[in-house]
C-alpha cells in the first residue's frame, strides 16, 4: 500500500471514541446524528489537508490541536439552526492557518 492511500484509509476512519468526544462537543447526547457528524469529521480533516496539513496530522486522533481544529469546524457546519456558525467558522479558520504554518503539521518528520 502507498504512502498516500495509507493516510487516506487513516483518513477515512473515524474510531467511536473520537466520534463520541466530537457529540459531547456539539452537546449532542443522541448518536442518530453521527452520520451527519462523522461526515463533518471527515470533511474538516480534508480541509485541513487541502490547506497544507499532511494527511496523517490532520487525521492524528490525539493530536489536541487537530481535535479542537475538527471540532471547531463541525461546530459552525452542525445543524440548520446555527446561530453560532459565523464565530465558529472564523475560529475554524484562524486554527486552520495557524497549523498550516506550524512546521510540525506540513512536513514529514524527516524533511525537519
């Protein structure tokens, strides 16, 4: 397997513990809406890629920066009635520029 399409199956999965601290985040308590939270997981992760971040970082479930990154995003896309969206989104994207210039999150550990 590829040194790409590892980091996109890394990508891809989303283990039930993240899943379950990303509700808490959104103050969610009913897991019928993990479908819709698993795939803004998975859309914030490719986000973060899009803007510099390696695959593996941004796919990274202990990374706190990364996790707080995620969570932020899936806070300003939650839901219909989010009148939050616009703060969220702005935090999002302050989170998402700091990490693509965080040497840590753009290079390969041996390219440091």
């Amino acid at each position: 397997m590829s040194e790409s399409t590892t980091a996109e199956t890394t990508a891809a999965e989303v283990s039930s513990e993240y899943l379950a601290d990303i509700r808490l985040r959104v103050r969610s308590s009913v897991n019928k809406l993990d479908g819709e939270i698993e795939d803004l997981i998975l859309a914030a992760r490719a986000d973060l890629v899009r803007g510099g971040v390696l695959p593996a970082r941004a796919a990274d479930e202990s990374d706190p920066l990364i996790k707080q990154a995620v969570s932020t995003y899936v806070k300003a896309e939650f839901g219909l009635d989010n009148e939050d969206a616009d703060k969220y989104r702005a935090s999002y994207k302050s989170q998402k520029i700091a990490l693509s210039m965080a040497s840590d999150y753009i290079e390969s550990p041996e390219e440091v």
